[in-house]
C-alpha cells in the first residue's frame, strides 16, 4: 500500500467530497473509489457507510484509520520538506484563497512579483468568502487565506499583513458628496449599503457605529465589494469602504470619496493557516514576500 492512498482516504473525509479528493490528488473519482475499495479490502472492513446521503460517513475502523493516518500523512510530509529544504531549488505549488477586495485590488502585484521571482512555483489564487477560506484551511484543501480580521475561528495560524483605510463613498449626487470629511454621528439615519453581518469588515464598520451611538438604516446587504459600490453608484445608499477598492471609481467620478473623522478608522488584513502544518518552501517564499 502506497502512503498516497492513505492521503487519498485523508482528503475525501477531509472535504467530504469525491470529487474534491479527486482533485486534490491529481485522479479521477473513479481512482479515489478504488481506492478506497482497496483499503477496505486490505483491512477486511467496511470504513464508510453507504446509504442514499451523499455524506460522508466513517465507520468506527473509517475513524480509526482516519485519525492514525492523518498524523503519519503530515509526518511523512515533514520530513519530505526537511529533504526539500536541502535544495536550493523554490518549487511547488502555493494555493492561496482571498477574500474578494483583498484579491482584486490588493493582491496582485505580489503575485506578479513571486511567480518573477519563483518561477517554478506555481500560485493558484481563488476568491472566497471568509468563512469558506477557514474551512477550507481546516480541510488542507488550501495553504493560505487573506482575509480582514477579526476571524472566527481560534484553530487558525495568523500573521498580521497590513491595514487599509476605511473611507466613505456616496454618488456624485449625494448631499455628502460636497463635503471633504464627515464625523460618524453624522450618520445617524442614513441609507446605508453594509457588507454582510458574518463579514468580519462588517464587524470592524459596526463596533465603530456602536462606539459612537449612530444607528445607519441598512436599506441592502451584499458579500463583495463590488456589488456594494454598484449600488452606491445609482443612488441606493453610501458606504464605508477599504479605500483601495474605490480608487478606479473614484478617479472616474462614479463615486466621491469622504474621509470619516474621529480617529483612525482602518480594517486590518492577515495571512491565516491552519494551526500546526508545516508550510512547503514555496508557502514560507510566498509569505516572506507578503511581509517583506
């Protein structure tokens, strides 16, 4: 038995999908079936239920088996990094998730950087809601994740990346628009287009409104920034927005920026793993880059 079916059986209870197994492992579903078919035979048990959910379902011997060799998977890997580590040689892959604002505006010129200076390293990049990117760290279908803190979960490796400005946008037409800076409280009533509640922005712009007593009137809730500054732009409402994201918009006069006073009003952003993994060569390049 090759260690490799052994990740194969890891990565299906991992991301409770045999086609994400499958992709993870370079195969097609039908090879990940066989698989585990083959461990079943070898150990003389059943290790997954089969039923009509498509829900994974491990046996007792499915749990025992998962459990001993998730840890001799992540063992072998260490020592495979260590030898790797010997070679002067950055290759391999890094799979980073972002969260969308992070990975249209913030990200790109780093990637372009790494792929110059690490061009045997291949850099997948994926957009994702903050929720998802834990998850998918937790199921090591990812390396890395960038997202706005605070995060929900405590399972989570962080490192601090940088903070970006918060900013408040209206349309040309709005009566705020004239205005250079405003004060929080003068938004008290205001239409206002928010980030979704489970968005940690949307916390970081809530506390903020908490501290100090101004309650908006949240006419329309979106996942992406995007979507938010369309709205923004005919008319829906203003927002609060990374300042980053709004410089294109902004220069074209589709959206006017205000500044908020009261004391610096910023979001901070952070390079996340999965607590306890080692990082490949490639990741720990990728991340000194980011940090540089």
């Amino acid at each position: 038995m090759h260690i490799e079916t052994l990740k194969t059986f890891r990565d299906l209870v991992d991301t409770g999908s045999f086609s994400k197994a499958a992709h993870l492992n370079y195969v097609s579903q039908s090879a990940v079936s066989q698989q585990l078919k083959m461990l079943e035979a070898r150990y003389a048990c059943v290790l997954v239920e089969r039923g009509a959910s498509r829900r994974i379902t491990l046996t007792e011997a499915g749990r025992l088996l998962y459990a001993e060799c998730r840890d001799l998977i992540e063992r072998f890997q260490r020592v495979e990094e260590r030898l790797r580590d010997r070679s002067t040689a950055i290759t391999g892959t890094v799979r980073v998730a972002t969260v969308y604002s992070v990975g249209l505006h913030a990200l790109p010129p780093y990637v372009t950087q790494f792929i110059k200076s690490c061009p045997q390293v291949a850099v997948h990049v994926e957009y994702s809601r903050t929720n998802r990117i834990c998850e998918a760290l937790g199921q090591d279908t990812l390396d890395l994740g960038i997202v706005a803190l605070p995060l929900p979960r405590a399972s989570l490796g962080v490192i601090p990346w940088r903070t970006e400005r918060l900013v408040l946008v209206c349309a040309p037409g709005h009566r705020l628009a004239r205005r250079r800076s405003v004060a929080l409280e003068q938004l008290h009533g205001e239409r206002f287009v928010a980030f979704e509640r489970d968005i940690p922005t949307r916390k970081t712009i809530d506390r903020a409104l908490r501290a100090h007593r101004v309650a908006v009137q949240t006419v329309m809730e979106f996942d992406n920034v995007e979507t938010i500054k369309r709205s923004v732009e005919v008319g829906s409402g203003v927002s609060i927005l990374p300042e980053a994201t709004v410089v294109n918009e902004v220069k074209n006069r589709l959206l006017v920026q205000v500044g908020v006073t009261g004391g610096p009003f910023v979001r901070q952003l952070a390079i996340v793993h999965r607590r306890g993994r080692v990082l490949t060569p490639a990741t720990r390049a990728f991340v000194a880059l980011l940090t540089s």
